[in-house]
C-alpha cells in the first residue's frame, strides 16, 4: 500500500541530503521519480540543494494555489506514473495540499515521501506541517544536535549574529539576510530570555 511518509527535523538533520539519496536509490534501479519543492523557498531556483554542496533540479515548483494531486495525475498520464514522490521545504505546503499529497497515496497508489521543518524559530507549527503530521501513514524524526551536544529540536534565527525572537515566520536562510542554527530547548529558551532582556520586552 502506497504511504505517505514525513520525515521532519530542525535545520542541518540532512533533510535534503536524504531526499536526494533517496532520489539517487530510485534512479539507479531505471525508477522515475517526481521532485517538489514549495515555490516559496527562492534559495536554490529550481534547484534543491544539500548543505553539503550536492544539488538536483525540481521537476515541479509548488506554487500555494496549485493543486498537487492534479499535477502527479497529469504527469503520471503523460511520463507513466512514478515510482515515488519527493517533496522538499514541505513545511511551506499549504493544509490543502497536505492533504492532496495524502489523496496522491490513496487515489493514485504513489507512495509520498516530505521532507520540512515541524516548527518555525518561535516553536509556532508550519500549517502544512501541522497538516502532515495529522495525515502522515509514517512520521519520522530526523535528528541533529545543538552545539552543547544535546538533542536540537529547535530553530534559531539570526539577524547580523544575534538571536531574534521577532518578524515574519517565513524568511529564507541566504535570501532574506537571516541565518538558522539548531538548538536544544534549554539553549532556545536560553537565547529566548537573552532576546528579551536585550529588548526589554
């Protein structure tokens, strides 16, 4: 039965790099595979990229009206239907198509796997997120570390080198002036209460 995985982690869990692993898996045994990325992301093009310097081009940016289940449909009737679904930066999916990614599995019998972020850097959830983890056949956790050796389970954001707590929840690392760090809980709340005392709020 076809499934729909999501495989979620903070920053720098090598989400990428094992889409595109997996991506090479299928291609090696003469499988087709469809690649998908969220429009939104603008860091890399049509690309994704891996944080270790490999990259693949995207079959298909997802813009937020687009309807995915529509567009697996249409490819599978003209390239004969994939072996699989790849969609990276799927945190920035919206509900609707979390839930066209679930009817991809249901309906058409193409296993799904997504790749995200669970939460933003104030630990709000991502609404496509949420959505996935609601829908989900298989939730797994891909794990990384903070740089006090514990379990990161939290996104930082950085402006000019310091932590903030404040601003948009979509900025993109190498775009929008802003760079990411994993934390573990206590070192989040640690730059949290930082961020506040620096601000008086």
């Amino acid at each position: 039965m076809a499934k729909l995985y999501f495989r979620y982690g903070a920053m720098n869990s090598g989400k990428t790099t094992a889409l595109l692993q997996v991506a090479f898996n299928y291609k090696e045994r003469g499988m087709r595979v469809l690649i998908l990325k969220a429009s939104i992301d603008t860091k890399g093009g049509d690309h994704i990229v891996s944080r270790l310097g490999v990259s693949c081009k995207v079959d298909k940016l997802v813009t937020p009206e687009m309807n995915i289940l529509d567009e697996v449909r249409a490819d599978a009737e003209a390239h004969g239907k994939p072996a699989c679904v790849l969609c990276d930066e799927s945190q920035f999916f919206t509900p609707e198509q979390a839930e066209q990614l679930f009817l991809v599995t249901v309906d058409l019998g193409i296993p799904v796997i997504c790749y995200g972020l669970r939460a933003d850097f104030m630990l709000r959830g991502f609404p496509g997120s949420t959505r996935l983890l609601e829908l989900a056949h298989s939730i797994e956790e891909m794990k990384t570390i903070c740089a006090c050796g514990r379990k990161a389970m939290c996104n930082g954001r950085k402006v000019n080198g310091q932590f903030v707590f404040e601003g948009a929840q979509v900025a993109i690392d190498t775009v929008d002036n802003v760079e990411y760090e994993s934390l573990c809980p206590q070192c989040w709340y640690r730059e949290y209460r930082a961020f506040l005392k620096r601000t008086h709020k």
